[in-house]
C-alpha cells in the first residue's frame, strides 16, 4: 500500500468535488477574489513597471504564439505565462 501525496490527496478531491458542495460562502469569497484580480489588472495595466515587463519578455525571444493580457503583444507561452 502507497501513502498517497499531499498533492494527489487534493488533486483527488478537487477532481471529485461540484458546484453544489461548495459552500456559499465560499463562492461569494471566490467570486469577490476573481474580480478584485480582474480589477488590479485593468488598473495596472498601463504602468511602468507593466510596460518594462512586457519590453523585457520581447526580448526573451521564442514563438509569439500567446497573447499577453488586454494588449495584441505575442510572444512564447512561457513567458505570458
């Protein structure tokens, strides 16, 4: 018999958990986080340290292959990543 891993333990019940189990509040919680995230961003999106970022993975080079947040820029999925 195995010891399964920290991370096959939650891998397992994330895979087996739905929308119904989830606690309410929890969903407010979650839905209030995607959004203040959402919101960092767009505020964010037109400063400096922003746009040095992106001058920076230009220059890493690669497949421009993924696009980065609210702009056409592309460059290798790693680097949007």
């Amino acid at each position: 018999m195995t010891v399964p891993t920290l991370a096959r333990a939650i891998g397992r019940f994330v895979s087996q958990l739905r929308y119904p189990q989830v606690p309410p509040a929890a969903v407010t919680l979650a839905k209030l986080g995607l959004a203040d995230c959402i919101a960092v961003m767009v505020a964010g999106n037109r400063e400096q340290a922003v746009a040095t970022l992106h001058a920076t993975l230009k220059t890493l080079g690669g497949p421009a292959e993924s696009t980065l947040y609210f702009g056409r820029e592309r460059v290798s999925a790693p680097s949007a990543a």
